[in-house]
C-alpha cells in the first residue's frame, strides 16, 4: 500500500495525461474523467488485488466504471499499471 503523497503524485501525472489524450483525441468529457481520477488511483494503487501479469486468476477483483464518460481515466490507470501499452491509448 503505497502513502497519500505518492498516491497524489500518480493522480497528478494521470491528469496530465488525460488532458493531452483528450485534446488529441478530442474527447469532450474531461471534467467526467478528472473527477474519479483519485478514486481510480487509491483503487488500483492500494485497494484492488489485481496484476497484469495474471488477468484471468478467477480470485482476482473485478472492477466496474458505470461512469462510462470517466473511460479515458480508467484507460490511463490500465496502462500505467501496464496491462497494455501505453502506446496504445494515441489510437485511441
């Protein structure tokens, strides 16, 4: 489990990165995404027992975003905890 200061500093380089995705890709629904960025990072950062190295263990937790404006966001944690390139997200 990782402190607030570190956690605030991950949430703060993923806001950045959402804002230049979305002014590439034109994503309009910036405030969605910004607004559950924290909450993103605390999740996959300290609460989630979840790894990219074992996506199918059927023991691992499951995560849903109903917030479907919030996407980008979640898609800047899954790279960023590497469960796909980060390369991927300019095509997207």
């Amino acid at each position: 489990m990782l402190n607030l200061p570190h956690l605030k500093k991950i949430a703060c380089v993923l806001r950045g990165r959402v804002i230049k995705n979305s002014m590439i890709s034109g994503t309009p629904h910036l405030g969605s995404c910004l607004s559950c960025l924290d909450i993103l990072v605390a999740l996959y950062w300290s609460v989630l027992h979840i790894s990219p190295a074992c996506p199918n263990d059927m023991k691992r937790d499951r995560f849903i975003l109903s917030k479907g404006h919030g996407a980008p966001a979640l898609f800047q944690v899954l790279a960023m905890k590497s469960f796909f390139p980060e390369s991927w997200l300019e095509k997207y």
